[in-house]
C-alpha cells in the first residue's frame, strides 16, 4: 500500500481512543485549533466524564493558548462513528498489549485510509502492533506526556512509518500548544 498524508486537518475531526486521566487530557489538546474532537471508550461513563473535563477546562486553556479556537469535544459510543472522517485517531487505552492490538484491527478495518494512526503508549512500541494495521506507514507512538500542563509530545516510528507522517506532526502540533520531540 501507499500512504497518502490527509487533507484538510483543519477541518477534518480527530478520534481520541481512550477517556481516562491521558485520553481525556488529549482531547482537550486537541480541541483548542476548531475542530472536533471525538472521544471514545468503551465505558459510558468513562466517555461521558472525560468529554465533560475536556469541555470543563478548555476556555482556561484556551487563555493561555495565543491562537486558540475552541473545538468541539463530543462522546461517541459507536467506534466507527468516532473514526469516520478522521485525519488523526490517538489511541490511549489501557496499556494492554493485546487490547491494543484488537484495537489497531479495528481502527485499520474502519478508518480512512490517510488517517494517521497513533499510539499514545507508554509501554509498548508501535512495531509491537504494527502487523494489527495493514499499513504501518501510518503507523507511530504519539507519546503525549500530562498535557496541558506539561506539553512535551514524543514522535516515535514503528519502524516502517512513512517519515513525511513524522515530519507532518512536527510541523502541526506546536500549534496546539505543544512541543514536539523526534
């Protein structure tokens, strides 16, 4: 396969996998550029709670944040409903190997097809669920660290990921506030 980078990031939504203390976090990140963020989680409760505390701190966020505009931070059940359309899904479940492997299936099943696809894992490299995809050009760590009070954001290949994803990450994640790190 050929990975084709996505269009329209600005306006397209992103998919947060994961509504506990990181995914809900990373929602709020990534709410703050206009557009909408969709958050998923298995857990009802788990997904309303962590749409509630993104939408609860975004405007303070947004103060500090020189350019920021606020998204819209939604709970979806339903999982192809959250990646439909999604230029970035973020995966932030539990670390569990072999959940996170059932995942990528998932995700490579319903995503489309120039959606960047990314792991915020702390403990597994992305190589370690690169054959869950069927295109790990796509495929990357996206360690975020406690945002927003601490924006350090770690960019990591699986190695097979198309460079020009990496490169295109750089480029955009400052602009959420965030600092990047190759």
């Amino acid at each position: 396969m050929t990975f084709t980078l996505p269009r329209d990031t600005a306006t397209r939504p992103i998919a947060v996998l994961g509504a506990g203390t990181l995914g809900r976090r990373i929602a709020l990140m990534l709410a703050t550029r206009g557009a909408e963020v969709r958050l998923w989680a298995r857990s009802a409760a788990t997904r309303d709670a962590g749409a509630a505390f993104a939408t609860e701190h975004l405007p303070a966020l947004l103060s500090r944040l020189p350019d920021g505009r606020a998204g819209r931070i939604v709970a979806v059940g339903d999982l192809a409903a959250a990646l439909a359309g999604a230029w970035l899904v973020v995966e932030s479940v539990p670390e569990d190997l072999e959940l996170k492997k059932a995942i990528f299936r998932q995700v490579d099943a319903l995503a489309d097809a120039d959606a960047i696809l990314a792991s915020n894992s702390s403990s597994f490299a992305s190589s370690r669920f690169a054959d869950s995809v069927r295109d790990p050009a796509r495929l990357l760590n996206l360690h975020f660290l406690m945002p927003p009070d601490i924006t350090p954001v770690e960019l990591m290949s699986c190695g097979r990921t198309d460079p020009a994803v990496i490169e295109r990450l750089a480029g955009l994640l400052p602009g959420w506030g965030l600092t990047p790190y190759v």
